[in-house]
C-alpha cells in the first residue's frame, strides 16, 4: 500500500494486509492525532487496510475563537 503524509510531506509504501493501528505503531504516530484516509474516504482506527489501498494520514486541525 502507498500511504502519503503530510507535515513532513513524504510517501511511503508497505505490505498488506495490516490494522491501522500496526501502521501506526510502524509510523510512531498517535491515533488521536492524525485523520486516516483509504482511496478518499475516512478509515475508522479498527479497519485493516490492503495492498491495493492509497493511503493518505493527515494531520488533525483544530481552532477557533
């Protein structure tokens, strides 16, 4: 799977089948902190993901006055 980050920008590839939350533990990154996004639509934190998935994780934004 191809999984592209934001904020470094860079694009990463690895082997599926895998939970989001192993492909967290591969990233070092924390679940409450970044949104998962598979083949353009919003990937809960228990769903697997596959070789043939795109995968983009973003950064989660918050604000306001």
């Amino acid at each position: 799977m191809i999984v592209r980050l934001r904020n470094p920008s860079r694009e990463l590839t690895f082997r599926g089948p895998m939970s989001v939350a192993k492909l967290f533990n591969q990233l070092e990154l924390q679940r409450e902190s970044v949104l998962v996004i598979r083949n353009g639509t919003l990937v809960p934190g228990d769903a697997m993901l596959d070789d043939a998935d795109e995968i983009e994780v973003r950064p989660v934004i918050s604000g306001g006055a």
